[in-house]
C-alpha cells in the first residue's frame, strides 16, 4: 500500500511562496497519477491540481492558475507543489493524493477518486 507523507508547509506573509512536497514510500509514485488537494475550516474539500504518470498537469481551480506548479521527481519518489503569490484565501491544509495511472494520463479533481492519501500539512497566509 502507497504512503504518502506531505511537508513544507508553514505560515507566510501575503506575496510569499511555499514549496510543499508528497513522498512516497512502500512504493514507486511513479506509477500513480499525484493530485493537491486543500481543505479550509467549514469548506468542503476542492481538487487544485495534478500530474499523471506521464507528467500532465491538469489544473482545477482558476484562482491558483499562474501561481501554483505541480512537478514530479522520479528520483526521490516525490512531487511538489510550488506555490507563489499566496493569498490569505489559500490558507488550508493541504493534501496530496495518488491514484494508479494505467495509461500514463489520469487526471481528476474529485477526492474520492483517489485511494492514497497523505495526512495533510498547514498552509497559513497572514500578515
């Protein structure tokens, strides 16, 4: 079973930048497509961005387009979320998850899709 273990989150100014990685371990991320996801205190949870196994990014959410990037590394088992320009409307915690990507092109913003979840890391924007 895929584990997956978020970092880098933290508490930025407005106009600041995060990098936040998802590790995997007791398995190769590379065969599984990687989605963020980010959850607010009393919001439901929104799909932001992915990449497949064949590296496409597909981006959900409009407001995080030109400001967040979503990258893998097949060398450290890992994929990060770049995020710049932050705003305090993205204060949350965010989340990656994985689901396995057969053709090398999966791509999904709805949570329940995906099997392998991390447990999340802060993201708070404020100044």
């Amino acid at each position: 079973q895929l584990h997956l273990v978020e970092s880098g989150g933290g508490l930025v100014h407005p106009g600041g930048s995060l990098r936040l990685s998802c590790t995997g371990t007791r398995g190769p991320l590379d065969l599984y497509a990687v989605g963020w996801f980010r959850q607010a205190p009393g919001k439901e949870r929104e799909g932001l961005i992915s990449i497949s196994r064949g590296a496409i990014t597909t981006y959900y959410l409009d407001s995080v387009k030109g400001r967040f990037t979503i990258s893998r590394d097949w060398s450290k088992n890992a994929v990060y979320l770049q995020m710049d320009s932050l705003k305090p409307e993205d204060t949350a915690t965010y989340y990656c998850a994985a689901t396995f990507d057969k053709d090398g092109d999966y791509h999904s913003p709805v949570a329940g899709e995906y099997d392998n979840w991390g447990q999340g890391t802060q993201v708070t924007v404020s100044s």
